[in-house]
C-alpha cells in the first residue's frame, strides 16, 4: 500500500482546494495571449453583471482597468449588431461634447448669477448613458466576456458565440452548467466577496499587461 508523506498530504489537499485558482490561471494565460497577439485597448473586454452586487463589480472593475460593462438587462443585439451598436456609442460621445459645450456657454453667460444646469439636455443625455454609456469605452466588439453572474444569460453568451468571442464566468462550485461558456473561474461558495476577490486578481493582471 503507497504512503504519502507530509509534504504529498500538503499538496494533495493544495490541489483540491485550488480548483478554481488553477481555472483563474488559465483564464489569466489566455488574457495574456489576447494581449500578445494584439495589445489589449480600451474596451476590449466587456464585464456583465446582471444582479444588484455583480453590477457594482461591473461597473468597478471596468473603470479600474478602462474597460466596458454591461450593468443590468442585457440589450439583445449588443454584439451581434455591433454596427448599430457603435452607432448608438457615438451618439452618446456627440451628445456629451455638445451638453458640456451648452453647460459652458450658460454658465459663461450667467456667470454672475446663481448657477444653473439645463436639465432637459441632461435628462436626454442621462437616459441614454445608462442604456449604453458602460460601452463607451469600446471602440471595436469585445475580444472577451466576462460573465459574473450565477444565472445563464443566454443570449449575451449566444451572441458572443456568433462572433466567436470568448467567455469567461465566475461561477460557485455547485453550478454545473457551463454550456455555451469558454471559460468557467468556479470559486468556492459564489457569493460576492470571494467574486471580489477572484476580480481583483483579474484586474491586477490586466493593468500589469
């Protein structure tokens, strides 16, 4: 009958307790591929959370690394129609430029009164940005989607399948649904804070890119 010494015992129990660090190195090799065969832009990696705390890890970890999000239902076409896509992404930047030029030019006119903002122009503009102002950043569809929801989102991951863009989820051990998904990251108990964790290794690798 084989023994195992201490040190086997150790490594053994290492092994079965770091499942999902050895599915975050994979995912963390292949980002670094990404970005050796062509240098990781802007926006080129798009963060989905549908839920009320993965949304805030959306929209957190895709300005720490400057990249897109989706916070909230997912808008069918996103990818697959990504020529309207763009189109409503330029919009958004036209009518940014044109909102701080009608802010500036009130305020200069009104400069010795009480300030105030031309709230219509706002509201038009902030309706819009919370639609599409997580893809700002974007430029091109996204090389890579990071899914960090529980839940399938089914239509976002056969979207990315059409244009064949990798995914990645973050997932709980007990979710044995990975169909459709490239990647799957599964860390231990699913809940936000161990997502948290698993993200900011995620982000510390790519701002080191």
């Amino acid at each position: 009958m084989k023994t195992f010494s201490e040190a086997d015992h150790k490594k053994r129990v290492f092994n079965m307790n770091s499942v999902d660090q050895l599915n975050l190195q994979k995912v963390l090799n292949f980002i670094t591929q990404i970005h050796k065969k062509d240098s990781i832009q802007n926006g080129d990696l798009l963060f989905v959370g549908n839920h009320e705390d993965t949304k805030v890890l959306a929209k957190l970890v895709a300005f720490k690394t400057n990249q897109s999000f989706v916070a909230g239902s997912w808008k069918p076409g996103t990818i697959s129609n990504w020529n309207e896509t763009t189109k409503r992404i330029d919009a958004l930047h036209r009518q940014k430029k044109i909102l701080f030029k009608n802010l500036q030019a009130f305020e200069k006119i009104n400069s010795n009164k009480a300030r105030h903002i031309p709230y219509k122009n706002y509201e038009e503009y902030n309706k819009k940005k919370l639609k599409w102002g997580g893809l700002q950043q974007s430029v091109y569809e996204p090389r890579l989607v990071i899914f960090l929801d529980e839940a399938e989102n089914y239509v976002a991951i056969r979207e990315a399948q059409k244009r064949l863009i990798p995914t990645v989820r973050i997932t709980s051990l007990a979710n044995t649904n990975t169909n459709g998904i490239t990647y799957n990251i599964f860390v231990k108990d699913g809940s936000i804070h161990t997502k948290m964790n698993t993200v900011n290794l995620l982000v510390d690798h790519i701002t080191n890119l």
